[in-house]
C-alpha cells in the first residue's frame, strides 16, 4: 500500500444538539465525497478530529460505512482509527475496522502506559503478527505521552504489513530531519502536524494527514504537486499560507475551529461537538475564515 497526497481525518457532524441522525449522516457522507472530488487522496475515519472517543459503537458502525462506500465510489483509501488500552485490545480494534473495510488502521501506542521504545517495538511487533490489516503508526506523544525516535521508527517501519507513519510530534525535531533522511522502503513518512506540512514535503514526506485540508482541500493537493514537482517558489508561497491557515485551525481545541467554518460555509447542520469540547468562539471561527479568504477558498 503506497500512500501519498493528502489524507482528510473527517468531522464528524452533529446536530445542534448532539444528535448524530440522517441529517448528519448525509451531510458527513456528502462532505467526504466534496473533499475527494477536490483533490484529497483519500480519508481517514474515527480519528481525534472525527471525536471518535465520544462516540457510540452503532455511530462509529455508521460512519465507516459511509467512508467505506464513498471512498469505494471515488477508488481511494480509507485510512480508520483502531485504538485500544494495550496490545491485545488493539488488535482486537485493529480487526473490527479491518472486518468493516477499512484499507489501513491508524494505530497509536497506547494512552497512559508509556511502556518505553522497547515496548513500542513489541506492541507493533505483535500487531503486524496478530493481524492482517495495513498498519499506519499514530506518533503523537503530546496525547499518548510517548515518543517514538526516529531509530525506533525505522525499526517498525520495516515490520511487514507497517506503511507509514502520522507524524505529529509538535515540530519538526532532530528525529524528523533523521527520518526523512533514512526511510524504510515502503514506508511513508506522512505529516500530522497541519503547520508544518509545507516544511515536512521540503524535506521529503510523501504527504500528509491533515485536519484543516478540509478547507481548501485543492490548495493543500496542489502543495504536495509544487513540492513533488519542483515548483519550489510556488510550494514556498503556498506553503507559507496553508500553515497560517493550519495554525488558525488550532488556535482551540481540535475540532471546534474546523467545525465553525464548515458550518458557516453551509457544509454540516451545526457547528456542535461533544462535551467535554466546546465550540469555537467566533474570533477564531472568523479569524479562520480570513485565511480561508486569502487562499481564494
């Protein structure tokens, strides 16, 4: 499995008040299909973007086969968060997403253990035995409160049925620049942090994972081609510009920003999110907008 271009972890829409029903299922299958004809190379589901932790096992069930069927539609990947509080019930998750026709499993070292680098290695190294799914490593210690070096890395990135990485570790660090400059064959080094998107495709990544190329989905497309391409003076410009938009998007906590402006645009019935999240404030909704604006989105 060879992933390159920009992966959409979607939103998952609610009602105003917190209902996921028809209305939301339509506009979340209706917004994945808009993101794909623009551009994006596939998506991801049930990701910290989709608040998959608060939601119930019939809504997760619900939004992989609308994910599911319109990737099928569009012939893309969908990538779908398999989360557990050890080893064994990831593997567990890993196959349920598996057995609902996910393509890859984006798989984070689990919460609260921090088991070390050597554990790291054996939680994956007894995933990619226990399962047959695609693995897509999830590294970000800022909420797992484990770091993965850039030797460990490597280590899991020649595991077989290990394709790539979401690497969100807050920057770009010592570890980002050793990576990108020693991949295992067959594993893609793809940014998770939206800010630093332009600056990990200068240094080689084949794409990324990106919460804010839900708007604008085109404009982050067209990066990935500059940098890929050579158009360097381009992908500069660009690039400058889709991280003040990424940075606006998290200037509150994750989703509620993207949430916003998607609903003000008319793209989903409300702007709600799930306790213990609340919405964005209108500054920063309003301030997103503006860099939206900029871009011509």
């Amino acid at each position: 499995m060879e992933l390159h271009g920009v992966y959409v972890p979607l939103v998952t829409p609610f009602a105003a008040d917190g209902a996921f029903a028809a209305e939301e299922v339509k506009a979340l299958e209706a917004l994945a299909h808009s993101l794909l004809e623009e551009g994006a190379a596939g998506l991801a589901a049930l990701g910290t973007t989709a608040e998959a932790a608060a939601l119930d096992e019939a809504e997760r069930a619900t939004v992989i086969e609308v994910c599911g069927r319109v990737c099928r539609e569009h012939g893309v990947p969908l990538i779908v968060g398999a989360a557990g509080g050890d080893s064994r019930s990831t593997a567990r998750a890993v196959d349920a997403v598996a057995q609902a026709g996910a393509a890859a499993a984006l798989v984070t070292v689990p919460a609260f253990s921090r088991p070390g680098e050597a554990g790291v290695i054996a939680h994956f190294e007894y995933l990619t035995a226990e399962c047959d799914l695609p693995l897509v490593v999830y590294n970000i210690p800022y909420r797992t409160g484990q770091s993965i070096g850039a030797a460990t890395l490597r280590t899991i990135g020649s595991l077989p049925g290990v394709v790539g990485v979401k690497h969100a570790v807050g920057g770009i660090d010592q570890d980002t620049v050793d990576l990108l400059g020693d991949t295992p064959e067959g594993f893609a080094v793809l940014a998770g942090d939206d800010p630093y998107f332009s600056a990990m495709l200068a240094l080689g990544a084949p794409g990324g994972i990106l919460a804010s190329a839900h708007l604008a989905t085109g404009r982050f497309a067209e990066l990935v081609e500059a940098w890929h391409g050579g158009e360097l003076a381009q992908a500069r410009e660009l690039g400058h510009r889709l991280a003040a938009l990424g940075a606006s998007c998290f200037t509150e906590p994750n989703p509620g920003v993207i949430k916003g402006v998607l609903h003000a645009q008319g793209r989903i019935p409300s702007a709600a999110v799930r306790l213990p999240l609340l919405p964005a404030s209108r500054a920063a909704v309003a301030h997103t907008l503006d860099r939206l604006a900029e871009l011509g989105g």
